[in-house]
C-alpha cells in the first residue's frame, strides 16, 4: 500500500508541474482546509457505546444529593387543573 501510494504521489506532482500558479493556489488552499478538518468515520463504521462507561454515568447520577424533594409539577406551579398556578 505504501509503495502505491508512493507511486501516486510522484504522479501528483507531475501533474501539479503543469498547473498554472493560480490554480497551484487554490489547490494548495483545498490540501489545508482538508488537513483541518477532523476526520470522519466511515458511514458503515458502527459507533460502539461502552456500557460500562454508560452505567458508571448513570450510577454517578443515582448518588447526587436531592437539593428538592417537590415534584416537577410543584417546581413549575402546575394546579390541580394543569394550569399555572398563582
């Protein structure tokens, strides 16, 4: 692979000999807006969840204190008809 890779590179610059200076600019902007950009998995790349990252998240969430033990209906002013109370 590297040996092809080799081999086409040295045909890219061959090629890039004969561009005009302008056009050695705008592929020279392209090859740097490419470079920062971050790279992206493949579309049939399946992304893995680690569930033993995911339990020790939601384990961490279980331990928080209970800063208010109303429930969100009270928190919001809800009345008994599901309106805002006053």
């Amino acid at each position: 692979m590297e040996a092809e890779l080799k081999n086409t590179l040295v045909e890219l610059k061959d090629l890039i000999q004969h561009l005009s200076i302008s056009d050695r600019w705008i592929l020279l902007k392209w090859l740097v807006e490419l470079l920062q950009k971050e790279p992206q998995a493949s579309p049939t790349e399946k992304k893995r969840i680690n569930l033993n990252k995911v339990n020790q998240i939601c384990t961490q969430i279980r331990s928080l204190p209970l800063l208010n033990d109303r429930t969100p209906e009270e928190i919001i002013g809800y009345d008994e008809f599901g309106g805002l109370g006053s």
